[in-house]
C-alpha cells in the first residue's frame, strides 16, 4: 500500500532532498512543480539516485483546478508545502507576486486538506519569523515572532497566522510549522544541491560560484556588527538533516490521534559568522576564497540561531552534520554543475 505525500515545490533545492528522504524512510513522493524556480537538471540527479523517475506534475499550485485533479487522483497520507518563491531582496521588489504565489498557493493546498480528508501537513517556515532577536540570540519556539523586514517574510509571518486560523476551523487536520534556520549544502552523491536562478541571495551559492571562478570574490555584507569578528551570525543547517526532519514531522503528525498545530525550529544549535563560513570553507577546500568587505545589507539580522530542543523532544530528531560537511558537498555540487 503506497503512503503517497504530496511534496510542493519538490524540484526545488529543500524539497529535492526531502523527494530522497521521503523514499528512503518508505513513503512515495508525488511532486508538484512548475519549476518557475527549479532546474531540470535537479530533476535528472534526482533520477541518477532514486533510479527512475519520481512521480511529478508541473502544476501550478495557484492552479486550484489543477491542483485539485491531483488530490482526486490520490490519496495523501500528508501534504509537504515547500512551493514558494523566497529571495527577501526580490520580494521588496516584487510584493504582489509574492503574496500572489505564497499566499494564494498555501490557501489552495490547505483548502484542499479539508475537501479530501487529508490529515498530517507541513508547512515550510523560516525563523525569519523572529526578526531580530530581542536579548538572547539563540530563539526558541515560544521567543514571541516579529513583524517581518520583507514581503517574503510577511509571507510566512502571514503563513503561520492563517494556519493558525484554519487549525481552529479545522481542528480535525495535524499542521506543522518547520521554521528553517539557513539551509546549506548539498546531496552527499553531488547529483543534487542548491540551484540558484541568476546571480546568487544566499551566501553558499555565493561563496562556491566565487570559488569556481563566477565572481571574482564574495563581498561579505559588513563586518562591524557587535558580533564575536564583526560579521553577522546563523545557523547554517545542512540540507540532509532539514530534509530528514520534515520525515520526522510527518511520521510524528501521522502517528497523532488528535489535531494538532506545532511549531518546530529546524537548526542546529549553533552560529557561525560569515567570517567563519568563509575561513572554514578555505580549510575544507585547500581553496583561497577571494573576498572582500562591503557595506551592510539593508534588514540583515545581526544575530540568530536555534534553540533546536524541541525537534529532538517532539520529532526524535535533531542535526547531524556541521558547517564543514555543508562546505564539503555545497563545493562538490558546484564542481558537478561545472562539469555539466
Ligand atoms: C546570510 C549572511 C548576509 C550573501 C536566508 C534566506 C531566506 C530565509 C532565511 C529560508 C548574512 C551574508 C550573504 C553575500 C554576505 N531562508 N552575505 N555576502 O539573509 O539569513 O536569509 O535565510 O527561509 O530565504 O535569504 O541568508 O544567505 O542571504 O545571508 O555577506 O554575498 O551572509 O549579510 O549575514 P539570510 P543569506
């Protein structure tokens, strides 16, 4: 008996890696992905590791009609809603395509929870949702939410809360939250990764394609913060422990009585600077990462990482891999793309 999930976005960079996951721990995988912000070449490593084709259609999720045939066509254990665009600086640019796509994608997925009885549902959240931390820089779940810096992260300020509201309409349906510190990294097998369309927001991307010889150094935004060097904190979670906790949350909702609305940090415990990120990758590659120090970005937070508990209490789960095995396989992800 296939335990079908519905995976949206799942060509994308984090919903990829949780399609592996998924079909690891027994589940089957049904993608829908328009690749407005995905490659085909993702698609093809994702073939060379799974060795067939996943189940995908390239629906639109703001598509409710066709979005809806595919809820007809199967019967979801779960739903796993990554499908949304998420470049804070292109959402100041763009707000109605990003309330458009976020806002009206995640009302047809969860409208259709209801309509097709389907019970367990993730939801792809950011601790953009914090801000910037108050006091202590290590938030965890019950660290009271900001309002955002940036339509993107109203889009999922504005997420949770219309979760929120339609948990209390529903209260029958398991929903969870997974606010995601900065996923980085790649598949181990190097056939997957981060695939950036055009020039790079985030700083991984940034940091392989100048190590590759894209850009001829990596700028790093700043470096008189009130930090430990200078540069502003995160948590970089490596993307095979973020895909494995959405398996975590989906075992969890799915073994559930009752309904239920949780919000889970996805992090590892840890920050690390940029000045950090940059040194460590020169360690791991033998490389000199060309860099120097620009002015700050606008809305940047100085400092945040998890209080990554919860995961491990509620899920069972909790990160297993560091900043170096990121560096490792974000660099053999670039090498692969090179050779492509
Ligand atoms: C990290 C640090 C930059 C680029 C991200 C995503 C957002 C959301 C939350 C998931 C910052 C510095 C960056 C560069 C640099 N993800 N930097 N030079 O801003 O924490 O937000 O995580 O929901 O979608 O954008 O990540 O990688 O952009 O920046 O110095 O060329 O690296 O200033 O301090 P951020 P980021």
């Amino acid at each position: 008996m296939n335990k079908y999930v519905l995976v949206t976005g799942g060509a994308g960079y984090i919903g990829s890696h949780t399609v592996v996951a998924l079909l690891q721990q027994g589940y089957t995988p049904v993608i829908a992905d328009d690749f407005r912000n995905a490659n085909k070449i993702v698609l093809a490593g994702l073939r060379s590791i799974l060795g067939h084709d996943p189940l995908l259609y390239p629906i639109d999720i703001c598509d409710k009609q066709a979005l809806t045939a595919l809820f007809d066509k199967y019967t979801f254990e779960g739903v796993i809603h990554f499908a949304a665009y998420k470049a804070v600086g292109e959402s100041v640019d763009k707000p109605l395509e990003y309330y458009q796509n976020n806002l009206v994608g995640l009302i047809n997925v969860l409208s259709l929870l209801q309509s097709h009885q389907v019970k367990n549902f993730v939801f792809s959240s950011s601790c953009t949702v914090y801000g910037e931390p108050k006091g202590e820089k290590e938030v965890s779940e019950t660290t009271p939410k900001q309002l955002p810096e940036s339509p993107y992260g109203y889009t999922k300020w504005m997420g949770e809360q219309i979760i929120a509201d339609f948990h209390r309409s529903a209260p029958e349906i398991k929903l969870m939250n997974l606010r995601y510190f900065n996923p980085v990294g790649a598949h181990p097998s190097a056939l997957i990764g981060e695939f950036p369309i055009g020039k790079p927001n985030n700083l991984l991307p940034f940091v392989t394609q100048t190590a590759i010889g894209k850009y001829p150094h990596l700028t790093i935004f700043g470096n008189d913060y009130p930090t430990r060097d200078g540069s502003c904190i995160r948590d970089y979670i490596h993307v095979q422990d973020l895909a494995e906790a959405h398996v975590a949350a989906l075992d969890f909702l799915s073994k559930q009585q009752e309904g239920l609305l949780e919000a889970v940090n996805i992090g590892t415990g840890t920050g690390t600077s940029v000045l950090e990120i940059v040194a460590a990758f020169e360690r791991v590659t033998g490389l000199t990462l060309p860099h120097v120090i620009g002015p700050r970005r606008q809305g940047d937070v100085i400092e945040i990482y998890a209080n990554a508990t919860k995961g491990e209490q509620l899920l069972g789960w909790k990160a297993r891999l560091g900043i170096e095995d990121a560096l490792r396989d974000a660099w053999a992800w670039e090498q692969h793309l090179a050779a492509l």
